[in-house]
C-alpha cells in the first residue's frame, strides 16, 4: 500500500530525513514514534505530496509519489498536526466545502463519516474556532475522510487532546481499520505505540528501529529497575553516580535506571535491588523503592538513542514483522 526506499530531505543545514526505508501492507495501523522535531511532519509533507524530496522514491497506493501525486491526493486524506481548517466556517460549511473539493457531498459520505459526524451533528452550525479541542479533531477527521480515501495520514492528531478525547480517537480509529483503511499516523506519545500495528522510532530525521511494539520490547537487552524516593530531585543525580548504572532518566513519578552486573556477579536482581537501596541509603535518602521491571516502549526509544552510532541496528534489519 506504502512502500518508501531511501527518502532524504535537507533544510539548508538541517538534515530533517535520512534514509528512510519502510513498508506499509493495507489496512494496517502504522505509527511513527518520536519526539518533536525528529522529522515525522517532514515525512508526513513528502508522503502527502505537499514538498518533494531531495532523493528516494516511494509509492502510494502502486502510485509515483512524484509523477503521479494528483491521482494520489484522490486517494488519501491528510490531517496535519496543526488545526488548519476554516475558524470562521461552522462545522457544516467546513465538510460542504472540503466534500466540494473533491467533487462529493456530505450526503453521498455518509456512511463513511456516520460515527464521527452524529457526534458533531450537536454543533454543525457553530464555527470552527468555537469548537473544544477534541470537537475540533473530530471535524478535522471528518473533512479528512469526506472523499472515501484508501489511506490515511495523521500528523499528531491528539496533540493537545484531552486523555478521554484521545481514547476516543483511538477506538474510531480501530473502526476505521475494520473497515478496511490503511492508516499512517504520527504521535510524540510513547504510549500510544502499543495502539498500533508496527511502529517506526525516529530521532533526528533517522529510524532507529521498525517492528512491532510487541517484539521492540522483547529486543530489550538490559537490566532495568524503577527507583524513588523521598527526594525525587536529588535521587537522579545520587543514582548516576553508582558504578554499576549505566542510564538514569524520569518517568512519571518514578526513575528508570539500567545497570550493567560484573561478568563475575551471580547475584539475583533482588539482591541488585538491595544493593541498589543500601547505597542510596548511604546517600542519605529515605522511603527507598527499588524494584525489577518489564520495558515499555519508551524505554527502548531511550535505549536505542543512547546508544553509539554504529552500534544502532539499522531499521531496515529490524523490519521483520515476525522477528522476535
């Protein structure tokens, strides 16, 4: 459905793309995972034929990016991570005239934008920038699909979106893969990786890895623990400064840190744990908790980004849907 081979793009200085390989089968949920900044709306404008690439080639749909972007723009629906529908328009006028630009009616659409649009049905007549945050997703959704597209493109779309507005957006999207969608979507919310199919993690215009969320995780190769205490704002910097750490970094109201045993060691991770308490005890901290954990996603992206350069396995080695 999406095949892309060696995509580059360069703002003067600023290498926004490198090397960008991936494949998207139809109807799957493919989301690229990263921070702001790392080249995902970059991708998103090429993909969407709105800027050209500086190398590499892809196709839409078995169609060239390049030679044939008008009959790709037939077939996809794009909705950028900016809100960049008419403010002044009300939600009516909105869908009218984006169904007008392809040559369709919201009548004609129905079926396709019947869930979305009941939920806007409330509000058709009110303008667009009088809208709440994830009203205004929603229309934006809407005018996205009013065309009846193949393939979807969503650039951050819950950026800003309330957790149960977001949750909301998610289960449409699940219903719009059952129907047979092929969706791209974007998002700097490492949770919202497991909500996809495969994913892509991308740091400073690079993949640094593509496979399931599932398989990313069971690749993680360290010893990881979480780790609080009394004195969060201290505990960073005190944990560093044990040998045996190798990363420290916050995450929600705990610390992760990786730790490299001795060769020699044969100790168990709960004896780890407490060695882990008894320096940090030392350290004069108190209400200590230590404990062995799982790796989410965002842990391997943290992984990954810390590792040298030529130690990074290439995403077009780690690609394989099935690999484990």
């Amino acid at each position: 459905m999406i095949k892309v081979h060696n995509i580059y793009k360069k703002y003067s200085k600023i290498q926004a793309l490198e090397d960008i390989s991936f494949d998207v089968p139809r109807g799957e949920i493919f989301g690229i995972i990263g921070p702001d900044g790392a080249g995902k709306t970059s991708l998103f404008r090429i993909l969407t034929t709105l800027i050209l690439a500086d190398s590499g080639n892809a196709t839409i749909d078995e169609l060239d990016l390049v030679k044939q972007y008008r009959l790709i723009r037939n077939r996809i629906g794009y909705m950028p991570g900016r809100f960049s529908l008419y403010q002044d328009l009300s939600v009516e006028e909105n869908l009218s005239f984006y169904a007008s630009i392809f040559g369709t009616t919201i009548e004609e659409n129905a079926r396709q934008i019947e869930d979305i649009y009941n939920q806007l049905l409330p509000f058709r007549k009110r303008r667009a920038g009088a809208l709440s945050g994830g009203m205004k997703q929603k229309l934006a959704l809407c005018c996205a699909l009013i065309h009846k597209p193949k393939i979807l493109f969503l650039d951050e779309p819950t950026t800003g979106v309330d957790p149960v507005s977001r949750n909301d957006f998610w289960n449409m999207l699940q219903r719009l893969q059952a129907e047979g969608l092929t969706i791209l979507v974007s998002t700097s919310y490492m949770e919202e990786a497991s909500l996809c199919d495969r994913i892509a993690l991308i740091q400073n215009g690079r993949f640094l890895k593509v496979n399931t969320p599932e398989n990313i995780t069971k690749q993680y190769q360290r010893h990881l623990f979480a780790v609080s205490s009394d004195n969060m704002s201290l505990l960073l910097g005190d944990l560093r400064k044990h040998p045996f750490v190798t990363s420290s970094y916050a995450f929600g109201d705990v610390h992760h840190i990786t730790v490299e045993f001795p060769d020699s060691s044969a100790k168990e991770f709960s004896q780890w744990a407490l060695q882990i308490r008894e320096f940090l005890m030392q350290c004069g901290h108190t209400n200590i908790f230590v404990s062995v954990i799982s790796p989410s996603v965002e842990d391997c992206f943290m992984d990954l980004i810390c590792l040298p350069q030529e130690q990074a396995v290439p995403a077009s080695l780690s690609s394989v849907v099935n690999d484990d």
